[in-house]
C-alpha cells in the first residue's frame, strides 16, 4: 500500500510575527500508525524540501508517544526536512492521500492549485482521502465531480470554532475550519473540544482534532485494504 501525505510549507502565523507549520502530532501518529503496518508512505508539500513544524505543538505539553518516537527517528526527521514538490507527484501512484493539520494549510493548501487538482483526482481515482483539524482547510476549492464543493452534503468534522477560540487564534486565521465547511454545504457535526472525534462519509474521512489523528490513520487503512 502506497499513502501520500500531504503537508503545508506556510510558516507565519498571520501577521503575529510568531511562527506555524504543521502540527507534530498529526503528521507523526497517522506516520508511525500506518508505517507499522508496513505501508510506504511519500510526503510531499507545496514548495518541497522542509516542511515547517508548529513551534507549539512541539512542546512538552502536546507531547505523545508518537511525537516523542519522531523526535528519536533520524530518518523520519531527514525525510520531513526533505519533502517532495507536489508538482511532481502523481495521484494514479498512490492508494490513497492524508492531510495532517497544524494552522499552516489555512494559508497555503486551502488555495493551492496543485492540492486542488490532487484532491479531485483522487477522488476522481475513487480513493481514500482523509484530513485532520485544520487540514480539511485545503477542501475549501476542491469540487467533487458534480462541479458542487466536495464536501456539499457529506458528512464532516474539522478543527471547532470553540477549539480555535481557546486557542485566542479567532482573529488571526484567514477562515474558521467550522465555517467553511458549513458554508460549502458539508453536514458538519462534532464532539466536546479535545476529544477524538473522527468521520467517514464514503471515500471522505475528516478528524477533528490532534486527538483524532490515529483514528483518522486507522480508517484510512480499513478504506484501502
């Protein structure tokens, strides 16, 4: 089984002068989750090369089991400090595609053209596409083969509007995760802020948060297999 992940290359936190990226936990859970069962894994990001980490969800508090096991893996380090360039992958290549979050795809991957046409070809491919918190920001463009929003009457979930409030980044995100998919017409739901909480409607599989990450991997391996 052959998975792409897809991570941002954003690195401004808005206008803050602090920095973003892609959060640890979301990338390293579903990473080790499906390395483990031996799926080979291709990451990619707009620009190639390094993609950014969120300062703050390398921390000790937002530290797991996983992010601890990337933090001692030399070789998942070298191949997050060298991605390849979303314009030179092939969707036809891969059985199915995963998004992790972190604040940067708010910025770059909801209005990338290349994620765009990738999502839709994978969809198109009828293959597995799954996101996580704010990753199903890069689905704000994506249209479904009916020329409608992708997710316009899909079931879906993404990171809250009560979760970015607490978080004090209300006003500093380009759009609210909650918001948009509401707007593009998906049937959006969700649980208490921080727990997992993870959706598949179809092909179509969306988490709510960091905490939902594995969960979101799982799924997406049951989808292929």
């Amino acid at each position: 089984m052959k998975v792409l992940f897809v991570l941002t290359s954003h690195d401004k936190l808005g206008d803050t002068g602090k920095k973003t990226g892609f959060w640890v936990e979301e990338f390293a859970g579903p990473y080790y989750t499906l390395k483990d069962k031996g799926v080979d894994i291709t990451l990619a990001t707009p620009k190639g090369g390094k993609a950014p980490i969120d300062p703050s969800s390398d921390t000790d508090d937002a530290s797991t089991e996983s992010t601890e096991r990337f933090h001692n893996d030399k070789e998942a380090q070298e191949r997050i400090n060298n991605t390849h360039k979303l314009t030179d992958i092939f969707p036809a290549d891969y059985d199915a595609v995963f998004y992790p979050g972190g604040h940067g795809p708010l910025w770059d991957l909801a209005n990338d053209k290349t994620s765009i046409r990738l999502i839709e070809k994978f969809n198109e491919l009828e293959r597995p596409i799954a996101f996580v918190c704010h990753a199903p920001a890069a689905l704000k463009n994506v249209k479904g083969i009916d020329g409608e929003p992708l997710v316009k009457g899909k079931k879906v979930t993404g990171f809250t509007n009560s979760e970015e409030k607490a978080v004090d980044l209300v006003d500093v995100v380009p759009f609210l995760v909650e918001d948009m998919l509401k707007e593009n017409g998906g049937i959006y739901s969700k649980s208490d802020d921080w727990s997992e909480y993870v959706l598949q409607d179809g092909r179509l599989i969306t988490g709510q948060n960091p905490a939902s990450s594995n969960k979101v991997a799982e799924l997406l391996y049951d989808s292929v297999k």
